[in-house]
C-alpha cells in the first residue's frame, strides 16, 4: 500500500478503532471496487494488517483489474468476478455486506434517467433476495452517491 494512503488510513480510522470492533473475525462482501468499494477494501486491509481484526474479506467485481491490485497476496480478500446482476448466492459465511455498486456519472443519469434508476434497482433487489438466504447476516448497508 503506498505510504500516503497509509498515512491517511491511520489519521482517519485510527480514532475509529472502537467503532469497527464489530467487524472483528466477521467476513464481509462488498459489491463493486469503483471510488467507495476500493477506500472500504483499503480500509478493512488495514485493520486486519495493523490491528488484527481477522477480517474475511469477499469482493464482487466486474472490474478483475481493478482488484489485483487491492488483494496484494492477502489470502482473506476473495475476489468474485462477475457483475452482481448475475450473481446467484453470496458467500454463506457473510456477516456483513456492503453494496457500493452504481453509476456516478452523471451524464448517465440525465440522458437515460430511467435505465440507470431501473439498473440501480435491480441491482439492489438481486443482492436482497440473495442476503435472504444468509443465515449469519449481521447487517447490510447501501452506501450511494446523491444520485439516487
């Protein structure tokens, strides 16, 4: 990780650790590795290496570039590879998912309003059916930009 980002890291989560206890030896699964998903990865990745939080860590990703460089040999970051409107299940072992997956552009939202909100739900409506067959799901936050 680059020394900046550490940096950052500490000055920003340090003060938090009590917050994230929660977390510790939990697994969680987040969708999506744009801006949200990488900091959120980035985050837990220093927990578990400074702190050892022991968190299992499972991302769904269509971007496979995008998460090489987050793993970095870490065994307890899974990646998924598949966009999450075609998943079928979640990992079993989840306490905690995080869904970070959208499209921020706002060109996209002003020229085909309606297919980026119908994508946006639907994506939304296939990690809830499939969070409904988890038998240790803690809990589930949708992180957004204002777009939605």
């Amino acid at each position: 990780m680059q020394e900046t980002l550490k940096s950052d890291l500490n000055e920003s989560l340090f003060y938090l650790l009590n917050f994230f206890e929660p977390l510790k030896n939990k697994t969680v699964t987040i969708t999506g590795l744009g801006f949200m998903g990488s900091w959120l990865v980035r985050a837990l990745t220093w927990l578990n290496d400074n702190h050892e939080f022991k968190i299992k860590i499972y991302v769904i990703t269509k971007h496979i570039e995008k998460a090489n460089i987050i793993v970095d040999k870490r065994n307890y970051i899974k990646i998924i590879s598949a966009d999450i409107r075609s998943i079928n299940y979640l990992p079993e072992d989840t306490n905690f998912i995080i869904h970070t997956v959208g499209n921020p552009d706002n060109r996209a939202h002003m020229t085909d309003t309606i297919n980026t909100i119908d994508t946006i739900e639907k994506k939304k409506k296939i990690l809830l059916d499939n969070a409904t067959r988890l038998e240790n799901i803690e809990a589930i936050v949708h992180i957004s930009s204002g777009q939605v």
